[in-house]
C-alpha cells in the first residue's frame, strides 16, 4: 500500500488522526483540524484504498492498517505520537497501541469497539447504515448513514454540515472492494 497523509500545524507534539470505515481523511473537518493544530502538528492519513492511498490488495487485515499508521509515523520521523482513531480507526488505534506501545504517546478512542464476540452489536437502526438498500443514490446512501449515525436534532439543526459531507463523498466515493475488505477486516478483529 502507499498511504497517502497531510500534516498542518506546528509544535512538538504530533496528533495523527485515523478516520474510520469507508472515511476520508478530510472528512475530520478543516474547522475541527485547525482548532487542533492551534498548537500542535496534525497529521489526516487516508487508510489504504480511500482516496489518494493506493492499494493492490483485494484484502486485508487490521494489522496490516495498523503496519499503515506505522509507516506514516515512520515517514514522519516521529518516534512516537498522539493517536486518534475514530469508528474504525479507533479499532486501528488500538491494535497499534497494542502491538506497538512504544509509538503511541497517547491514545482517543473514539466511536470504537474491541471487536469480537463480547462486543455489544449495532442497533437496527445503525446497523443499517452498514447495508443500504439497493438502488439508492450515493448522496442518498450517505445521508441516511450521517443521519443515523447522530441525534435527529443534530441532522435537522446542521443539516448544511451533513451536506457538505454528502457532497464530499459524491465527489470522491469509497469503492465498493475497498469498503468491504475494511469491513471484513473488522468482522475478523478482535482486540478484547
């Protein structure tokens, strides 16, 4: 894999920010990165097949995304940083942590489960998101899963940011393969 990654800020200490199924590493939002990098280096990484991160893998495992984090931190010359996964990249995060302590400064989780048999599974309503019906447009596909994925005040009263992440997404969609080698590899991890 080449794992394509963007650093804005300054200081000394690194945050890399791992985004979670189907994710791109824009969609952390320019607003919430700069309050980030205010005071510190920040570092978006887009996981393997999303975006400009290329793979030739049909697909992989957990560990091997987490072997993509280290490369980064690698790449970076970084001894170790803060880490931050969400969703995904948080089951990432802490197989990285796990595997690699010494690279992991501190860990946010955020959005995340261990995986495995002893996790609690989606509710209906979430676990739709995973499986949207057929037919149905790529905005549309999107925008039920930022809808279920948050309260319906926050969709109704930032109906403009779900928007923008709609339109993100219809620019530069995840594959169909790519989204399903991430998916089964979280269906085969379990970091309990």
């Amino acid at each position: 894999a080449t794992i394509h990654y963007a650093a804005e800020g300054g200081g000394r200490d690194t945050l890399l920010l791992v985004m979670g199924l189907g994710g791109h590493a824009s969609e952390w939002g320019a607003a919430f990165v700069s309050d980030l990098a205010s005071d510190r280096r920040v570092v978006r990484m887009d996981n393997r097949g999303i975006a400009q991160s290329q793979t030739t893998a049909q697909s992989w495992t957990m560990r091997d995304m987490a072997a993509d984090v280290i490369a980064v931190i690698d790449a970076l010359g970084l001894a170790n940083v803060h880490l931050a996964g969400t969703s995904m990249g948080g089951m990432i995060a802490q197989l990285v942590a796990a595997e690699y302590p010494a690279r992991v400064s501190r860990l946010v989780l955020l959005s995340t489960s261990h995986g495995g048999r002893e996790s609690i599974p989606p509710k209906p309503r979430g676990a739709a998101v995973l499986m949207p019906s057929r037919g149905m447009s790529i905005a549309e596909q999107h925008r039920q899963g930022l809808r279920a994925l948050t309260t319906d005040a926050f969709a109704e009263d930032h109906a403009e940011l779900i928007e923008l992440l709609v339109a993100q997404r219809e620019r530069n969609p995840t594959s169909g393969p790519t989204f399903k080698a991430q998916f089964d590899a979280i269906l085969l991890s379990d970091r309990s």
